[in-house]
C-alpha cells in the first residue's frame, strides 16, 4: 500500500508539489481554503478534505505549504479553532515547506514535540517553475531521523536536499541565501544601468561580465535587462516568476533575524528597502527582476 499524505495549502507552489506526489504514487489528500484550489487537484487524483484535521487523518506524513509564518502557527498550534496538533490520531511526520522566521518554525516543532511528534522546516528554493518540474531544492531543519523519513516524498518534489541542521536551521539558510540573492539582483541590475547609460550594449555588458568575475546566477540565468535573453521574466514584460513581494518578505524576515541575533547586514538591508521602495510604487506582483525599472525608468520593455 503506497503512504497516505495531507497536504495543506494549494498555492502556486502547493498544488504543483501535491501533484509531483500524487504523479509518484502517493496516496494524496487536499486542504485548501479556497474551492477551486481543491477542485484542480481532484482532477489531478488527490483525495479533499473539508478542514486540515480531516485531511490528516490517518495520515503517515503532513506537508504544509502556506503564505506565511502566522497561517503555519496558526495551522499547526490553533488561534479561532483547535490547532492540528491537537487534532491529529495518529502521530504523522509534519513538514512545512512554506518559508517563514525560523523563530516560528523552532515554536512549532517544540510544540510539536511536546506532542511526540516531529516536525521539520523544510523551505524551498526554485520558484513555480521547479515546483511545477519537480526540481525544487528542499532545506531542512530538524532531527536526522526526521531528514532521513521525509526524504523520500522531498525527492518526489525537487532535486537537490539538504540537511542544514536543527530545527529552524532550514529557513535559516533559505533567508540567508534569499537576502543573497536580492543584493545580487540589485547589483547586477545597478551594474547594468550604468553600463547602458555609458553607450554600452546591454547583451554585449552581460556577456563580458558573465565571462569576467561579476558573472552570478542573476546575471548569467535571470537577466533582468529586457531582451538580453529569452525566457526570462524581464523578457516578458517582469510577469511572471519571483513576486517582488515574496523577496521583501524574505528581505523582511532576514532583517527581522538580524535583528534578534545583532548581526550586521547592510547590503541587505540596502536591499530591503530597494524592494520596499519599488513595491510601493506599484511593481509588488511584477516579478522581482523588475528592480531593473528601478534604476532606469523607461525601458519596459
Ligand atoms: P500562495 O499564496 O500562492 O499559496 C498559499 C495557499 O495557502 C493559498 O492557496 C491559500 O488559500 C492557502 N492557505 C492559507 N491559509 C490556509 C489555511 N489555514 N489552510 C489551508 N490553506 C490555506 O503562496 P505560494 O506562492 O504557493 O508560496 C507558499 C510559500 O512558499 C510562501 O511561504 C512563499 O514565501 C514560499 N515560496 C514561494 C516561492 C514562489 O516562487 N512562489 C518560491 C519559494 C518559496
């Protein structure tokens, strides 16, 4: 009999995932607040459910996939209604991939523990596109024993996986390496701007760059220069791709970690605000390349 999973949280990024699931022979039950979210899975082969508890029951493993930390705490520790941990008959492994501070993540896996349960952080990197491929990288945090449970299903939903340490370690790494990735966006597109606004050809800057050491995964796979290489949002008018509002939230969250542990981090900062600024002139549902507009208004497209 194949393993019976709930998964809780049918976004942009759930949905694909429960299916790379259900295509890998996982027996797959659906939760989602939102009707059609379930609808489209259904067809897809999973099973829905008409609350989480429900979803979970009899279940052998719980991945969760939501906006943010307060929709994760308030899933698994409860708020207006009884929270899953509470809830569960069985003793499932609980996994939350959505990002959110690790400080959450440490209060519901102690929770969780409390219980007898174990629970693991388990963020993602790799956008809709590697949801949707299968080729998601998976960054956990938690107990050894946990890891080595849940990688089985992880492989079934991304490609590269990791075990960054204990609980919380997972999204960690994941704001670590996000904030990382919203300065290097910014730089190569201030690079950029400044190379254009000198006579420079923008495709022909970018290849010397890619070839010199500026060359990083901003710039050599995500140009945000419209035209300089097909298939990437900036090439398709910024739709699509990484929400210029989930990297401030992630750029929100990694100040906000800073902060609690009084590490320095002005280039991100720096970033923070870019993104916080360019969010409120109206671009947070472009994709987050866009910041290019940022430093050269005009050139849309
Ligand atoms: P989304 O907003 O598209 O989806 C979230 C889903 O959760 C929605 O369908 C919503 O109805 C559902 N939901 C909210 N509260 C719920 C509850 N209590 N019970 C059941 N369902 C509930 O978000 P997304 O783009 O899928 O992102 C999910 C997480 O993954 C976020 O933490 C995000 O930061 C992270 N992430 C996103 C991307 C990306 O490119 N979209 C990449 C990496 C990581």
């Amino acid at each position: 009999t194949s393993m019976k999973v709930a998964f809780i949280g049918l976004g942009n990024m759930g949905a694909p995932m429960a299916e790379n699931l259900i295509k890998a022979g996982f027996e797959v039950t659906v939760y989602d607040l939102v009707e059609s979210a379930m609808q489209t899975l259904e067809q897809a082969g999973a099973r829905r459910a008409s609350s989480a508890s429900e979803a979970a029951r009899g279940v052998e493993v719980v991945i969760s996939m939501l906006p943010a930390g307060a929709h994760v705490r308030s899933l698994y520790l409860g708020g207006d209604a009884p929270g899953l941990l509470d809830a569960l008959d069985g003793k499932p492994l609980l996994i939350d991939a959505s990002t959110i501070a690790p400080d959450d993540a440490r209060t519901v896996a102690e929770a969780a523990a409390a219980r007898g349960l174990s629970y693991l952080d388990a963020p993602v990197s790799g956008g809709v596109g590697g949801a949707r491929a299968g080729t998601l990288t998976f960054i956990v945090g938690g107990s050894a024993e946990a890891y080595v449970q849940a990688r089985p299903l992880l492989e079934a939903m991304g490609k590269n996986i990791f075990h960054a340490g204990a609980s919380g370690a997972g999204q960690v790494a994941k704001l670590c390496n996000n904030m990382l990735l919203g300065i290097l966006m910014s730089g190569t597109a201030e690079a950029l701007a400044l190379g254009v606004g000198n006579g420079l050809d923008p495709a022909v800057l970018s290849e010397i760059m890619k070839q010199s050491s500026g060359g990083n995964w901003a710039l050599n796979v995500y140009n945000p220069w419209p035209g300089v290489m097909e298939q990437t949002p900036a090439s398709n008018g910024y739709q699509g791709g990484f929400l210029v509002d989930l990297m401030g939230k992630d750029l929100g969250l990694a100040t906000t970690l800073a902060l609690e542990s009084r590490a320095a981090i002005p280039m991100g900062a720096q970033a923070r605000n870019l993104y916080a600024l360019h969010a409120s002139q109206g671009n947070g549902r472009l994709d987050f390349s866009s910041i290019q507009r940022f430093y050269r208004a005009g050139d849309s497209d």
